[in-house]
C-alpha cells in the first residue's frame, strides 16, 4: 500500500486526502475522525504534521507520447524494427533456454543439495 500526501484535495497539507485514497475511504470521514482524535487526544497532532513532513505528494500518471501514432513510417523502416524486435526474443528465448537446462540439469540438484547442507 503507497501512503503520499493528494495536494489536490487538501485542506492543510493532503494528509487526510491521500489516506482516504490509501485505504479507499470517504474524504469527509477520515477528516471527521483525524479532528475528533485531535480533539481527544491532542498529541494527534503531533502525529499529522510527522506525516505532513514524512510523506510525499501524490505520485503523478505517467504521460504518454503519442506523436509516434502520426508519425509515417517506410516499409524499410518498420521491416529494421521487427528485425532489431525478433533478434531481442531470439536473444531472451535463447538465455531462458539455458537457464531452464541448468536448472533443470544433474548439476544444478547437486549444488542445491550441497548448499542446503547443515
């Protein structure tokens, strides 16, 4: 669970905010009941401006670039793509292929068995 201050719904400082969208709960009830505890319990306070310092700002949504969609492309350049695409999985197919036979392999039981000897 990612606990950060939402800067866009706040009050003081998002710490209300950001908790109601951490644990998925009403803005207006976790407002209510952080000032009920403060008015209860005084070192809650204490407590909310730790949090205020401590957490960071909401994390923003990741911009896409989408100009790629407009931009033409040649036959001759997207055939270098999927060429330069094919020899990237050629490449991870051939290294999981030697992993799985490692592991899979005489030797790789005998060293685990040798390791996981007292």
């Amino acid at each position: 669970m990612v606990y950060y201050r939402n800067t866009q719904k706040k009050w003081l400082f998002g710490v209300c905010a950001g908790l109601a969208d951490a644990w998925q709960l009403n803005l207006t009830g976790v407002r209510l009941f952080w000032f009920g505890a403060l008015f209860f319990f005084p070192g809650v306070l204490f407590f909310y401006l730790l949090l205020a310092v401590l957490l960071k700002g909401k994390p923003t949504e990741p911009q896409f670039d989408t100009d790629f969609l407009n931009t033409p492309i040649t036959p001759e350049q997207r055939r270098a793509e999927l060429d330069q695409l094919t020899a990237q999985l050629n490449t991870v197919d051939r290294r999981l292929r030697q992993l799985e036979h490692y592991v899979t392999s005489d030797v790789f039981l005998y060293k685990s068995r040798l390791d996981d000897s007292p």
